[in-house]
C-alpha cells in the first residue's frame, strides 16, 4: 500500500512516527511539502527571532526519514485528483496514493493594500519567513506590526526583544479580539507600552511605501509611518486550496468524521486543515493547537491501518506570556451576548502585576476561561469544560482562593468526584 502525507508540521510528523511503528512490509510512505526541511515547532519562530534559541532547535529530534522505504517529495502540491488517485504537484509531477493523509496546517492571510509585495513585508507562518524576517531585523532600526492578534504580538515582542522600535497598528479598539474582553486588551496594551512597543488603536495600512524595498507605510488616516520592516498578521486560513474540483466536501476546512476521515474513504485529515467536532457545545470548528494536532496525526494514521480509533474532540486553549505577564484562555471565551451564555469576570487593578478571570458558562457547564496573571489551576479548569462538568456557583472560579478550595475539596473528596 502506499501512503502519502501531505506536510511537514506537527500533524504530519505525529502521522509518519505513527505509520513507521505500524508500518507493515509492503507499504510505502511519501511524504510531499514544500518547506525546505521537515518537522519543525511554528510556535517557536518568534524565540528564534528574538535569538532565544538557534535555528536547529526549531526542528523535531529523532525522527528518521533516511529508510528506503520512505521517499521525501519537496514540491507544493497544486491539485488532488481524488478520483483518480493521484497529487499534482507544481513541477507536473505526478503522485500515486492508495491513502491519503491531508496535514498541510494553515497559510498566512495577505494584507489588502498597495505595495504588499515589497521586500521587507513580511507575514509570519514558516521559518522560510522567520528566516528573512531575522535578516531584515538585523538592517533595520525602526518596525512596524500590522495586526493584533497573537501572532503579530508574538512578531512585536520578538523585534522589541532584538533592540528595535517597533509600532502595531491594529485595526480594531482593542488586541486579542478573537478573546473578546476589553479588560485583556487594556492589560496587554498597557504591558506593551511599558516595554516601549507602541500599539495604534483603529488604524489600518492603506500603502506601503517604497521602490523595490520597503522605506515607510501610509496609514488609513493619511499620516506616513517611517519602516524597513513590517511584519503582517492578518490571521491565518487552512492550506486547502487544492481540494478544488474534488468530491472532498469543505467548509472553512476541510469537513472530517470521528475516524478524521474525509468525505472520500481513502483520504484522512489531520491538524489545521481538519474542520471536526469540539467537546463544548458540540458544533464543528476547527482547532489550530499544537497538541491537537499531534494527537489528529496519530489518529489518521491509525485509522488508515485499520484500526477503529474515534476523535473525541478537544477545547482550543492557547497560552502566552508577554513581558512576564501570562496569559491562558480556553474554550469559547467569545464576549458577545448570546443566548443562553453567561459571562462571570473578576479584576484586581494592579498595573505592574494585574490578575484577571472570566469563566464563560453554558446550560450549567463551564465552556470557557481567560485567565491573566495569575494561571493557577488553568489545568483544573480544562478539565472541567472537557468532563462538561455541571459548576453551581462559578463565582468561586473567579478568585485564587476559590480555585484553591474547589482543589482541596476535590482532592480530600475524590472518592465522590
């Protein structure tokens, strides 16, 4: 049997491990991506920016690929002829599969305005960008960041770490609105400004200014900006463009069922690019986290030797620390009223070390939580939204104490937990 792989990120690597222990004689492995080299940590590009560790760092250990019975294709694939069994790629090659694991993670959204193409504009998703980013940083003294999302802070804590002055325009009244909480966005914003990192509020980039390499930026409110640098995070979308013209059914990803098998019996999903269900209120999303990923790889690969091994779901959960502030959230912690949701939140107004709690409830269960500052007992709580556990009063959530109780109780009481 010959399977292919499609990727070299976190899903893929957890799916070629996970075939190579199961791996009977006879099968073969393909593995087909772009990238350069394969197997490396996205989320640790900004640590290699800012020269917290080396560029080998990035990449996974122990992972053989030098077997004959393993072939390494360094092409992007343009098409999926699904019913015909096979990949093109962008040399025309083609690629044979029996089994087919999607793994391909997400590609950076492009910024909509003129000049996006000049060098020294940058997005952040591959160490192809992390490389040059790193380079320009090392010639240039003044930086901007458009977005602010966790990317593009990530982009500006890493340039602020390399010595340089650095401007995030963000086009909303807050950062972090996939959070939603003004409170969050003010502590970040405030931690920031501390640190020298100027954030814009409700300001976009109408142009980039230069020749061929990048000299400043026209904002949407008509005042130019000096830059060699600009780094853009305008989010992120699943790499799928290639499921075009084929029976794999898709909507923001790529639609798989609890074996993370597509619509087509033969080809499996894994990571960004796999749209599933999560375990808080039961509905179909896609959940970008590393671990997450790791865990859909093995499935796939799994599933696809035979095995009857179901994806039960996760809760994203992302965790971040800027300028020694830490910052989790966990589920669905949207801010917007909506039926049916209820929002508890408690704030300890200390500017240099703020504490901040929400926990988001739903028909009784917990289903969400940001906690900044303080993040103890962040572990306890995912596993209350993952057990849908029923919560009678959330209010002691809210407070280091009541997290500390809840804790005591359940460890003096397990026997009735």
């Amino acid at each position: 049997m010959k399977i292919v792989i499609m990727g070299s990120g976190a899903a893929a690597m957890s799916a070629y491990r996970t075939l190579i222990h199961q791996k009977e004689d006879e099968n073969e492995i393909i593995i087909v991506s772009p990238e350069e080299r394969l197997f490396y940590s996205r989320v640790l590009l900004p640590n290699y920016i800012a020269g917290k560790i080396e560029r080998d760092d990035l990449f996974f250990k122990g992972i053989d690929i030098n077997r004959k019975d393993v072939k390494v294709i360094y092409h992007k694939v343009e098409r999926i002829f699904d019913r015909e069994g096979y990949l093109e790629l962008d040399n025309k090659e083609k690629v044979y599969y029996d089994k087919l694991i999607i793994s391909t993670g997400s590609k950076a959204k492009n910024i909509e305005c003129k000049n996006n193409h000049l060098e020294g504009v940058y997005n952040l998703r591959s160490i192809i960008d992390a490389d040059q980013i790193r380079d320009r940083a090392f010639q240039s003294d003044e930086c901007i960041v458009v977005g602010g999302g966790l990317v593009s802070l990530k982009a500006a804590w890493c340039l602020e770490a390399l010595g340089k002055k650095v401007t995030i325009l963000v086009n909303s009244n807050k950062v972090l609105s996939a959070i939603g909480d003004n409170t969050v966005s003010d502590i970040v914003i405030d931690k920031f400004n501390k640190a020298g990192v100027l954030i814009l509020k409700n300001t976009g980039v109408s142009e980039f200014i230069g020749e061929s390499s990048l000299e400043g930026a026209l904002l949407d409110n008509g005042a130019k900006i000096k830059c060699n640098l600009a780094v853009v995070g305008k989010g992120v979308t699943p790499n799928i463009d290639f499921v075009q013209g084929t029976d794999i059914k898709k909507d923001e990803g790529i639609l798989s069922d609890i074996y993370l098998k597509s619509s087509v019996d033969n080809i499996y999903v894994a990571g960004d690019v796999a749209e599933s269900q999560n375990m808080y209120n039961d509905e179909e999303t896609l959940i970008t986290l590393w671990p997450d990923a790791v865990n859909q790889g093995r499935i796939a690969a799994l599933n696809i030797m035979g095995n009857k091994v179901q994806y039960t779901g996760n809760i994203p959960v992302n965790s971040v620390t800027f300028f020694g502030t830490s910052i989790i959230t966990l589920g669905d912690v949207k801010d917007k009223e909506r039926e049916g949701y209820t929002s508890f939140t408690e704030y300890k107004r200390d500017h240099d070390n703020p504490v901040f709690r929400k926990i988001v409830m739903k028909d009784g269960c917990i289903v969400g939580a940001v906690l900044v500052g303080e993040i103890n007992y962040s572990g306890m709580i995912y596993w209350d939204i993952r057990r849908k556990l029923k919560v009678n009063n959330p209010q002691e959530y809210l407070t280091l104490r009541g997290l500390e109780e809840i804790y005591i109780h359940r460890n003096t009481n397990c026997e009735n937990f």
